[in-house]
C-alpha cells in the first residue's frame, strides 16, 4: 500500500474559511476518484512556528494508482484552488509495508 502525507500552510487572508473549504473539497474527492483508497484531513491545532495548517493523509493500493489520482481531472480542481490560498506545502509518499 502507498501512503501520501501532504501538510499545508495557509495565506492569512481568509485563513480559516479556506481552511474549511479545503477540507471538504479534499474529502471530497473520496467519492469521485476511485483509485483514492482512504483520506484523512486533519485541522492543526499546534500553535508552534514549526506547525503546518492543514496535513492530508491518503492510502492508494499502488504506485500506479497514486499517479492516476495525481493527474485526475477533480483531484487538480482541487490543486488549483488550494495553490491559490496557501503559501507552502510539503509531501511525503511511502511504500507501507
């Protein structure tokens, strides 16, 4: 199985309103993206200057599969409107054994 960690940091502009709005369109995508397995999206609560706004954790049944969910046509509506709101995003993909 493929496990896909993405942690998000949010524009202050609007922040907890695109917060919001991500989450859902993220859990979204649980329904149309078949290849899609599990996700997970989870608020930060952590006040550090370390901490990340928003993190997604996804499972796919295989490489192939999490290439397919990178480049489906809902998952990069997504994409676009998230790259309008956040400042950074780190990713971690792994095999899990």
């Amino acid at each position: 199985m493929i496990v896909h960690i993405v942690m998000f940091k949010f524009k202050d502009e609007n922040k907890a309103l695109n917060i919001a709005k991500v989450k859902d369109k993220l859990e979204s995508l649980e329904k149309s993206i078949d290849v899609l397995k599990s996700i997970e999206i989870g608020i930060n609560f952590n006040e550090s200057d370390r901490a990340m706004d928003l993190s997604l954790y996804s499972t796919f049944e295989n490489e192939e599969d999490l290439k397919t969910y990178a480049v489906h046509e809902e998952h990069l509506k997504v994409v676009s409107f998230i790259k309008e709101v956040t400042v950074e995003s780190k990713v971690v993909d792994y095999i899990l054994e």
